[in-house]
C-alpha cells in the first residue's frame, strides 16, 4: 500500500515517504465562476505504450463537465466513488457531458491503483494527475490541514461557467445518482422543484 491514511490534521505519507506540503491559501470557486485553465498528464488507459495522454481545459468542446476529486489514491472510500462515476458514465455520455477525475497523485501512482484494484481496471474517464497541485489550489479545494483535495464535485457548461459546485469532507463519499439530478436539472435550463428528477414537469412560471 502507497500511503497511510488518517484524518484530524495528521501528516499523510506518500510513494516515497515524503511528507505533504501544506496547502497554498485559496477561495473555493463557486456558481458562477470559470473552471480554471488546466493542462495535466492522465492515466486514460492500461494498453502498454498508451497509457498516459494530455488533458486540458479544452479538451472537449461543446460538452458539458463533470469534474471530481478525491483525497488520494490507494484508500478505502475513493475507489467506491471512481467506481460509481464509471458505472454511471454512459449516463453522463448520453448527457454530452465528459466526467474527469482528479487527485494530487502521480500518473504513475493512478496507473498501479488501476492495474490493482478490480473495480478500476476498465474505468471509462481520465484520471487528471495534478501532482503540483496547481488545479486543485485555483479551485480552492485542497484540505487546509491535511494538503489532499476535499472530494469536490463541479458541473461545468460548455462555455466554461461553474453551475454546480459540492464539496464533501474526506471521509463521507458523495452521491454520483445526485450528480446526474442536477447535471439534468440544469441542462433543462428551467426551473426545477425540489427533489425534481429527470421526466418530471418543470415550474412553468
């Protein structure tokens, strides 16, 4: 196993026993703002010579994004979470909507978690290795004691505008089922009622 894992500001350890770096200082962007330019190394398969590929900002125009993180690799609660994001992936395809998952470890760590771990093997979606922790740091979501990213989940339009933003702490994984409610809600672009799910009427206001 790659890392220790524990709450309550301990230190974490990471693949070669360095300690974390603390977290630059940062506000969490919210609705409204713009996703943050981006350009990070990826694990996108598990063909030998293929594995790694490119990822940016703009790297899917025209789509929709559902952009998450988790705390790091090699736990116990983030491998339910990636899993269920690919379970649910042809759901958000059918969405015109990419799923891009993001931590603060290395390519090479995300490739030996995914030829590990069963539930990881076929994953559908890159896995954003933002090992300076630029990306996370300019989203504002990195764990002010601990330095790993909260598990944050972002809904982004294809103009590049935040309209969905939540943020779990790092032991209490999230809901993908609600990620899709809300990702359906506003590609309605109408106003929609509490506990409002796909195929139910709308408020014709």
């Amino acid at each position: 196993m790659y890392w220790s894992y524990r709450f309550a500001g301990a230190m974490f350890t990471g693949l070669a026993g360095a300690p974390l770096s603390a977290p630059e200082e940062s506000i969490m962007l919210t609705v409204g703002d713009r996703l943050p330019s981006f350009s990070l190394t990826a694990v996108t398969s598990l063909t030998a010579g293929q594995e790694f590929s490119t990822i940016t900002d703009v790297s899917y125009p025209d789509r929709w994004l559902v952009l998450f993180s988790w705390p790091m690799d090699f736990t116990f609660v983030c491998p339910t979470e990636i899993a269920e994001f690919g379970h649910k992936n042809a759901d958000f395809a059918d969405r015109d909507t990419q799923v891009l998952g993001v931590s603060v470890d290395t390519q090479y760590v995300h490739l030996a978690w995914r030829n590990q771990h069963p539930a990881l093997k076929t994953l559908p979606f890159p896995m954003l290795a933002d090992t300076r922790r630029d990306l996370c740091t300019a989203l504002g979501i990195l764990h002010k004691a601990d330095g790993v990213p909260l598990r944050a989940t972002f809904i982004v339009d294809p103009t590049g505008v935040i309209r969905h933003v939540s943020v779990n702490d790092l032991n209490v994984g999230r809901n993908v089922e609600e990620t899709l409610r809300v990702l359906d809600a506003l590609q309605t672009d109408e106003l929609c009622p509490c506990n409002w799910k796909k195929g139910d009427a709308t408020l014709g206001v």
